[in-house]
C-alpha cells in the first residue's frame, strides 16, 4: 500500500509546487512596480498586490479549474470526448443570457445577470444533449460537429441581437476571455465555481455510472435523470459564471480531461482533482504568456488558449491515431 500510496503523493507534490510557482510569477508580472522585499514597508504596492495582483491570479485559478471540470463533465453527459461548453453552444448560450439581462435590466447587479446567464446556459446545453443523444454513437466526430454548428447558430444570434441593440462592443467583451479587468469586487463570484467543482466531486460515482447510458445506469439502480440534471447545472453554472467575469475561454474543456483521461481512464473520482489542477494550471501559464509576449502591453488568455489549445487539440487527435 506504502508503494501504491508514494507516487500519488510525490504527483500532488508537484503540481502544489508548480501552481505555486505559477502563482508566485503571476503576483509578479505587471506594468506597475512591486519589489517583493519592500512590500509591507510600501503602501502602494501592497494596495497593487490585493487589489489587482491576487485576484486575477486567484481568477485564473478558478476559471481555469472551473471550465475543465465543466469540460469533463459536460463529455461524460454527451458520452462523446470531443465536446466541451465553448464548442457546444454552452457559453454562446450564457453569452446570450447576459444579452438579454443587459437589454431589459440595464441596472441589474452581476449576481443577476449570472443567473439569467445560468439559465440561458441550461436551457441550451439541454437541448443541445437532447439532440446529441439522437446521433448516432458509432460517428463520434458527428457530435463534435453539430456542436460547433449549433454553437454557431447561437452565436449568430446573439450577434444579430446585439447589433440591433447597438451592443456588439460589449459583446466583445464577454466572448474574449480575458483578465486584464479583475479586480477586488468583481472576481469573488468566480468562488461559486468551487463549489460546483465540490459538487461534481461528489457525485463523481454516480456520473460515472451515467456515462454507461440510460438503460445501464436504471438498471444498476441509479435516479439518471436526476444525475444528468445535476450535471447540467453544474456545467451552466461554471459557464455562466466565466463568461460573466473573465469571458469565453476556448479548450480548456476540451484538452484537459482527454490528457488526463491518458494516465487514468475513466476513473472519474480520481481524474476529477487532477483535471481542476491541470486547468488551472494551463489557464494561468498561458495568462502568464499573454502578459509578457508584447510587455507592457497584454495579449488576451482566449487568444493565447486559441494556439496552445489547437496545437494539444491536434496532438490528441495524432496521438489517439497512432496508437488506433
């Protein structure tokens, strides 16, 4: 058991010491001075570390935690590893919430506008599943496919509304994913993407059983509806809440879990604290990235992801070809 135990120990060693490092170079980067050794002694500097500093840090983490756990399940209720939120009309959906919040509460707060956000996401991730169950299994590539299509026509349409409401400027903001406007007071909200990562983990049995199919899962005596209800809420939930703060972040979702997936099947309760480490962790590097290839000046996370992503993409897509 000693041996068993040893190399999962010394694994989450690493990855506490790498994010830690990753979050130490994040405090660090900025345009504005902040000396490590004269911190307590300068005012300044501090109020840029609270203020500015540690959330954004802390808003990578979570973000990126959040949408790889929203990944992961979202691909266990799909029973398909090549969707995710961003590619299945998920985040164009909470994309669209936000619209409509925007149009007809103009003054509502951030809490609301993630609710209506929430619920638009729900609403087009369930019939996004609806439809996808109806393809065939033995054509997988086929659900990734009505994915980006479905995606598309929701993206399209709320870009229609938009434009007719002479919004296209701040729709931009919300499907660019970026960091460079967290501060203290906006990003606390992105604390609720914890708890639905907790909630995943502890229905992580369940939702592995759920992958099996309906008429597997009824006849092991598992609720399926209500799991695969539970499981939508958390993917609405953690969509809605990174599309209202920080944007659409593409692949996150999508590389994660399938690299995960490489070391450790479909053992969901142990992919699930690794898969939150792993966003988390690529989220940040390439936040990190964005902020010091053109220094002063930012390149957005989504922009960054969109490379790093495609370029993971394909290699998953080589690799599994190969060994095929």
């Amino acid at each position: 058991m000693t041996a068993d135990l040893k190399p999962s120990v010394n694994a989450w060693l690493a990855a506490g010491v790498g994010l830690a490092a990753l979050s130490a170079i994040s405090l660090c980067i900025g345009v504005g001075d902040m000396p490590p050794t004269g911190l307590w002694s300068d005012p300044q500097a501090l109020q840029l570390l609270l203020v500015s500093r540690l959330p954004r840090t802390l808003a990578a983490l979570l973000a990126g935690a959040g949408l790889a756990i929203a990944g992961l399940v979202m691909q266990i209720l799909a029973r398909n590893r090549f969707v995710e939120p961003t590619t299945a009309g998920t985040g164009q959906s909470a994309a669209f919430g936000i619209l409509i919040a925007t149009l007809l509460f103009p003054s509502a707060s951030l809490a609301w506008k993630t609710v209506l956000a929430s619920v638009a996401a729900l609403a087009g991730t369930s019939l996004f599943l609806a439809v996808a169950h109806r393809l065939p299994p033995t054509q997988p590539f086929l659900v990734a496919l009505f994915g980006l299509v479905y995606g598309g026509v929701v993206g399209a349409a709320v870009t229609f509304v938009a434009w007719q409401a002479d919004l296209l400027q701040f729709l931009e903001i919300w499907t660019t994913g970026e960091f460079s406007g967290v501060l203290r007071g906006r990003y606390e909200i992105l604390w609720v993407t914890a708890a639905a990562v907790a909630l995943a983990w502890w229905i992580a049995d369940r939702l592995t059983i759920a992958s099996l199919g309906r008429d597997a899962s009824v006849g092991l005596g598992l609720n399926y509806r209500r799991v695969v209800q539970l499981g939508l809420v958390i993917v609405s939930i953690i969509s809605a809440l990174s599309v209202v703060v920080v944007g659409m972040i593409p692949f996150v979702g999508l590389v994660v879990p399938n690299l995960v997936s490489r070391s450790l099947g479909d053992n969901l309760s142990a992919a699930l604290p690794r898969v939150a480490a792993t966003g988390a962790a690529l989220v940040l590097s390439c936040d990190i990235v964005g902020r010091l290839i053109r220094y002063p000046y930012e390149i957005p996370v989504g922009t960054v992801l969109g490379v790093v992503g495609a370029g993971l993409f394909l290699w998953i897509l080589f690799g599994r070809a190969q060994r095929v």
